[in-house]
C-alpha cells in the first residue's frame, strides 16, 4: 500500500521509468515477503532535514517475511537496507522499519 504517488526516476539502464515506490517495492522482493506495506510520509517531515519537494525522502515500511527467521532486529533492516541499495543514499533520507517473520506476524500475513 502507498498512500501517495511518488516521482517517476528513468531506471539505470535508461529505459522505462518507475516510481520511487515501484523501485522499493521492486528490491524488496528479493526477501520474498509474504506481506509488504510501503507509505510515503514525506508530508509529514516539510521542513525537516532530508526533506524534498515531492516527497519519496521519509518512508514506513512494514514487511513480513520468513527470510528473517532467526535474524535479530539489526539483522533484519541490514537486510532490508541492502536490497535496498543507492536508494538509501538518494532519494530516502529516513526509512522506518517493521520487519517481522510470519510466525511473528500473525495469520493475516500471507497477504502482499
């Protein structure tokens, strides 16, 4: 789910253009989640340091997946932080994490 429309940016090898959010979403299934709610807070943090017009700079992420089985918090959004890649550099200054296993997750987590 992404509550707001994001920015078109032309993918590295120059060809279609994708929306910030498509792109997260995009890297983030790498970890296979079974359940992925991404929102664009950026209205919320105008003004604030790592702010852009435009928004895609301040994110909540909630994502369940079993490739966190057995991996402590910091673990988990190192993972998450690596899918990720350059976009953590540019355009997202601020990304707040929930990540969780199925199991931690409840029944209602094999929705996406």
């Amino acid at each position: 789910m992404c509550r707001r429309k994001s920015r078109r940016r032309t993918n590295r090898d120059g060809g279609q253009t994708v929306t910030v959010a498509e792109e997260i979403r995009r890297r983030l299934g790498t970890l296979a989640p079974a359940q992925l709610e991404l929102v664009d807070e950026s209205d919320k943090h105008v003004g604030h340091a790592g702010a852009a017009p435009g928004g895609n700079t301040h994110w909540k992420l909630t994502i369940v997946s079993a490739a966190f089985e057995g991996k402590p918090t910091v673990a988990r959004h190192r993972m998450i932080y690596q899918a990720l890649g350059d976009l953590m550099q540019h355009p997202i200054h601020a990304f707040a994490i929930d990540a969780k296993t199925p199991g931690e997750a409840g029944p209602s987590s094999s929705r996406q």
